[in-house]
C-alpha cells in the first residue's frame, strides 16, 4: 500500500489550522470498485479504516490478526460473504464462509479452532434456502476440523438485502514458532501456488451472467488448512520452519493483488513465468471472451506461499502429495530489483508489470 | 475455447522475430488499428521483441476511447432518470463524462447494468414492461451486427420500452484520415481482424493503392501479430502495398454476409464526430429512418447536450497514432486509470491505459531485469 501512503503524505501538508488529522477520502460516496481488492479497497481501508484503528497489530494488514494472550500465540480475522448467487456448482455462499475464514487463518501458519457466524437474513428467505446453507457450513466446519461456538441472527425487510449475508470470524492457535507475514519475502525465495487459478471467479460470473461454456466449471471452494498442515510438517522436517516466508490465498483480486502486496510489504521484486501458471482451457477461454485476466480473478481454495530456495523442491512435493495441492507449481522468484513491483516474463518472451488494478475488472467491448 | 498456447508459443515467435530481422533494412513505422491488439501488443511484451528499427504506434481502434465526451454526457443524462434501465458493455462504466461516471450513477441509485450481449436487452425488456432499457450502442463493424440485430428484434416482438444510444463509427475512414494528415508518420497498417471479420476487406484495397501503404488484416494472438509485421515488413522492403489477409483462418475477402445484411437493414452511414479528432463524413452508424423509433437521443430528447473536450489530454493525437503515451507529460501523473483526463485512460483498450497496466510508465531499467529471469 506503498503508492497509497505516498498519495497521503502529499495530501496531508499542514494547512492554516495546523495539520489534518485524518487523510482525505476522495469519494463522496462509495463505489463497487471500493469492493473490489484493488487500488480502490486499498485506498478505502488505509484512509478510512487504518488511520481510525491504528495500532501494530493491525498496520501489518495480513490475511490474520497475531495475538499474542497469556502465553499464547493467537490468530483472530474475521469475513463477511455477500456472494450471488448463493448456490453454484462447487459449493454454496455457507462453504465459502466457513472455507474463507479457515483458510485466512490458515495461511498466516494457525490451526483453526473456533469459528462464529453472524447472519443477515432478508425477509422472504425460503427457509429451506437457509436450512441448505447451514448444512453446507456445518459440513464444511466438520470436515476442516473447527467448530461454530457462537453466533448472532438479524432479519431486514424485504429488499434491503439480496437474500442472506454471512459474517464469520475465526480463531486459531499459532502452536508452531511459524514466522509468516507478507513482508518476510527475502530476495532468492521461490512462489509456489498449489493448482489453476480462477476456476471460483470464473464460475460465479458464468452463472451470475448466464452465460454457458462447453464444459462444467466448479468452484475450488475448499478448507486449506490440512494443506497448510503438510506444508509446515515438511518445513520442520527439513528443520527450516522459517522457510515458509509468507503465505496467502488469492481470493478476490487474484494472486496478481497478493503478489503485489508481498512485493510491496517486503520491499522486494517478484518475477513470474507465464507459461508456470496453471489456467484450466475453460477458465482461460471464459478470460479470453470476457477481456479479463486470469491473474486477477478470484480462488476460494488456492495458496501462493512465499518459501526459502533451501526447501523449495519439499515444500513443493508436499504439496503435490496433497489432494489440495496435486496441480502445484513454481511460478516463480524473489528478487532483488525493483523492488515492490511484480514482472512477469510472457509465454512469448516479453516482458510485463502485473499491477494492482484500481476497480473492478471490467469486460471488455469486443 | 482451444489452441491458445498454440498461437502463444516462445520458439515460433522467437522465429518470426528472426525473419522480421533478417526481412528488415529501413527503419519503418507501422501502425496497429484495433485496440485488442495494442492491448496483446502492450501486455505480451510484442513491441519489445521486434528489431529497434520497427516502431509500432497504436491505432485509434478503441471503441470506447473514440466516443465522444457528449455523447458519454447524453448516455448520463439518460442514466440518470428514473424508470430507465440503462445497459452498457463493461469497460464503458468506468468513462468519464463532465459529472462523473456511470459506476457513479449507479452508487447514486441509478440502475445501470453490464450486459454481455446487446441481446440481452430484449429479455430485460419483456421482464421490466414498466422500464425503459436503454442499450448504449457504440462500437465499430464489429459490434454493430448484435447491436443492430437488438433494434431488429426489438421491432419484431413488438418492444416499446427499448431504445438504443447510437455511437457508432467505422474503420476504413478513420484510416483515410490519418493517411491524409500532414502529421502521418505511418507507413504500412495491421488492419483490424475483428472488424474485417463482419465488412470483409474490399474497402481497404482502394485505400492501400491511393496511399500506397501496405495494410495486412491480422489477428490478435502474439503469433498473429508478429506474422502481420513480417508480412508487412515484407511488402514495405519490396515496395509492394497491397491488402493481405494474416487472419484467414477466420475471415475471407468478402467478411461476413448474414452480418453485413442485418447492418444494412438498421443503420445507414452518417458523419460521426470522433474523440480527440472531430468530426470525420460518412464515418459512422446511425438508425434508418424505419428503425427511428428506437432512437434513444430522440426518446429522451437528449440530443442537443453538446460538451467540449478538455484541451490538455493528448488523447486524440495518440489514436491517430502522432504521439505515444508517455509523450504526454500527464501520463502516468496526473493522469492515471484511477484518475483519467482522457477516453485513452480508461478503457482497457486505450493505449495510456494498456501502457499503464503493463507498466511502461516505469523506467526501463526497472524492467530489464526480466530477462535474467532463468527459463
């Protein structure tokens, strides 16, 4: 958020009162671009959000909160999931909930424990609809090992919500000497992002739009903590559990935007290689007829890990033995030069910037 | 969709780079009409693989970039009003007009909505009988055949509640104008595949020979673009200018006949006022008089809005290829995609925006650095 705080310091010169207190928020009012993970959202919670909140803990903007209480390293975040539809093929807007939150704590390190949910339901909700939803969480809670302990219900009237919105927050018990945060990438590291990008986004836009393509997309809507789980075994194993550097799943602005957050909190370059990055042919067709681009769209069970040269070669084998982690690969390098900035060598030869895009992506005329 | 990595592969292109190389001995300034594929161009690296005696400039074949500011302003006008169900193609949310942009409008309760298919429309239409759907017909010969079949359709079913913004503009005028110009540098054309997909390519011969200029009709995978420049590089060094076809596993001669027919039925040529140039004859699309009745201009009676250009953005001299972005001294400064002065910063078409996104408003030197990059 580098750029951002830059903008700031420019904006906030002394007037004739003496200082501004508060950055100024450009928008009159708010946009869908400021939901989008992009420059807009940064822009959103740095001027809004962070200068109100401050303190340490929060100022390190990973994925999780690292608390440290009484002895024990704890790691707090919490989500909320507005998706629609709220059924698609993969998973439901209640696997999401409960998989979004798993896997924020499970990518800074934590084994996730306790989960609450918060609902927001609109008036004139089939029942049923709700009924589905809550066993898809409570399945999904089961399966990924983490228990709802507390919760909270609110219905609005008709119209002044799009059918149910659902907050979870989560806890997990950091009980390994993990040091994972997305400004510990270190020049000569190694990316590794555990299967094909883009197949949630994708998806949910196939069937927002209706828009139909020969074959049958799916979310990967999936709990990435017995992932994380092998990963971190492998590192200890190999006695480098600080090898794992960072870690983050790509969710809404796509492993371009955790990229650049890591280049830009660590203060180091990243390069990539096109041809690397897994993209399934559907994901890649529905990118190419949409003007979108695959780096930027949404996972719901990915991981880009950040990890140390030395055990690269096991962490990513461990990965692959993973049902999770099958479709792995090095997708690239730390490096030294330009720091803050993601390159990407072209499946051609060239050379480009993968930036953080300011909005939405939007698809293009023709 | 299948053969993408075909037309994506390192070992050719590295091959046709070394032919373009060995074909070229003068230094020659070749222009890229559409849009797509200055954005492939620019986010592949393309520009940066061709021998440094090839210069590509971009061509002014970006649909939303061309739409002139008032007719950005009339769109907003009707988008604001109660009752309207305004429709858009997606890159076209983000353009400034004087107030503000359609995201904008939408956040202030007006309903705006993305379609994929100016079809889409019809179903809008028939769902909202008690709502105006007004599509935002712009565009060049390629968006005109499904923009054209929803005001055909809409008659058939019999549709009163829709109507169409009408912007649109075509190629081969544009590129007499450039040709004309006392400033062109241009000297030989990647004529537009997409475009010449629908209209076929017979207008663009008369043009090669008046002018003497080679124009090859090409696609817009880096493979496709770096066989246009040989192709190109090829005529210009022999002293040949003729029309070829790069895209023929797509498009033959005569284009498209179904599409061309359905064209013909809806819109007639008409002078078409462009952004960054002004008013160019005959250059564009508006509804026949049998098909008025759709006239959104008309409908809500917008059309005497008539909005200036801002004189700082250099807009209009990059889409006829002139200057390049960074020779704007706004560019990547004052204006950004988050801010943009100028249609060529929004639309991820625009060539300041696809120079923006892929980072030619960094040094060089920040990305030589790639190339260590092991293979």
């Amino acid at each position: 958020m580098s750029a951002t705080k830059t903008e700031e310091r420019q904006q906030t010169r002394p007037g004739p009162f003496g200082e501004c207190p508060l950055p100024i928020f450009d928008h009159p009012q708010i946009v869908l671009g400021h939901g989008s993970g992009g420059k807009l959202s940064a822009e959103l919670v740095e001027k809004v959000f962070v200068r109100r909140f401050h303190n340490p803990t929060l100022e390190k903007m990973d994925d999780q909160a690292q608390l440290q209480i009484a002895g024990a390293r704890l790691a707090f975040t919490t989500d909320s999931f507005v998706v629609t539809p709220i059924f698609f093929p993969g998973g439901d807007i209640g696997t999401l909930a409960v998989n979004g939150t798993v896997n924020d704590l499970a990518v800074g390190g934590a084994r996730p424990l306790y989960l609450a949910a918060a609902f927001i339901l609109e008036e004139g909700l089939p029942a049923a609809d709700l009924e589905r939803v809550v066993d898809s969480m409570a399945q999904a809670a089961a399966s990924a090992g983490v228990q709802f302990v507390t919760g909270d219900t609110k219905v609005v009237n008709r119209g002044k919500g799009d059918k149910l919105f659902i907050t979870t927050s989560g806890i997990g018990l950091l009980d390994r000497p993990t040091q994972i945060s997305a400004d510990g990438a270190r020049p000569g590291d190694k990316i590794l992002l555990s299967g094909y990008l883009g197949d949630h986004g994708i998806t949910i836009l196939s069937q927002r739009e209706g828009l139909e393509f020969d074959t049958i997309l799916q979310s990967d809507c999936a709990a990435l903590n017995g992932l994380v789980a092998a990963m971190l075994d492998e590192a200890e194993a190999a006695g480098n559990l600080a090898g794992i550097r960072s870690m983050r799943d790509p969710t809404r602005g796509g492993v371009a935007t955790v990229l650049n957050e890591i280049a830009d909190r660590s203060r180091t370059g990243i390069l990539l290689r096109e041809s690397e990055i897994p993209v399934r042919e559907s994901v890649r067709g529905a990118c190419e007829m949409l003007g979108l681009d695959p780096l930027y769209v949404a996972n719901e069970g990915k991981l880009v890990a950040i990890v140390a040269p030395e055990i690269a070669d096991r962490i990513l084998a461990a990965m692959r033995s993973h049902p999770l982690g099958a479709d792995s690969r090095l997708i690239g390098e730390v490096v030294e030069s330009h720091p803050g900035l993601v390159l990407m060598k072209t499946s051609v030869g060239g050379t480009r910037v993968v930036d953080v895009l300011f909005g939405e992506q939007l698809p293009r005329i023709c | 969709m299948k053969y993408l990595d075909e037309y994506r592969n390192g070992d050719i292109a590295a091959k046709l780079v070394e032919r373009i190389r060995r074909a070229q001995t003068n230094p020659w300034v070749i222009m890229e009409v559409c849009g797509g594929q200055t954005h492939s161009i620019v986010k592949n690296g393309i520009d940066h693989l061709l021998p440094k005696g090839i210069e590509l400039v971009h061509g002014p074949g970006c649909p939303v970039c061309v739409t002139p500011l008032e007719m950005i302003d009339k769109a907003h006008a009707i988008a604001r009003r109660p009752g309207v169900i305004f429709c858009s193609f997606g890159d076209m949310l983000r353009v400034p007009g004087s107030n503000g942009d359609l995201f904008t409008i939408k956040s202030n309760g007006g309903d705006v909505r993305v379609v994929y298919s100016p079809i889409d429309c019809l179903k809008l239409a028939r769902g909202n009988p008690d709502k105006q759907i007004v599509f935002f017909a712009i565009g060049f010969e390629t968006t005109a055949p499904a923009n054209a079949m929803l005001a055909w359709q809409a008659r058939q079913m019999g549709l009163t509640n829709v109507s169409l913004l009408v912007s649109h503009v075509l190629v081969p005028p544009a590129i007499e104008a450039i040709l004309s110009s006392p400033e062109n540098r241009v000297q030989a054309f990647l004529a537009p595949g997409h475009v010449c997909a629908v209209v076929g390519y017979r207008e663009y011969e008369p043009l090669a020979a008046r002018f003497h200029v080679p124009m090859v009709v090409t696609g817009f995978e880096p493979l496709d673009i770096l066989e246009g420049v040989l192709m190109v590089v090829e005529q210009l060094e022999s002293g040949r200018a003729e029309v070829e076809n790069q895209y023929s596993r797509v498009l033959a001669r005569g284009g498209n006949t179904p599409a061309q027919d359905i064209i013909a039925k809806v819109f007639e040529v008409s002078d078409r006022k462009w952004r960054g140039v002004g008013t160019i004859p005959q250059s564009g699309f508006k509804l026949r008089q049998e098909f008025r009745g759709f006239d959104a201009e008309q409908r809500f009676q917008v059309a005497a809005i008539d909005t200036q250009e801002p004189e700082i953005c250099i807009a209009g001299q990059i889409l006829q290829g002139i200057k390049k972005p960074h020779d704007c001294p706004a560019f990547g400064a004052q204006c950004t995609p988050l801010h943009p002065l100028g249609a060529t910063m929004v639309s991820a078409e625009g060539a300041c925006a696809a120079y923006y996104a892929y980072g030619r408003h960094l040094k060089d030197s920040d990305l030589i650095t790639a190339e260590g990059l092991p293979s």
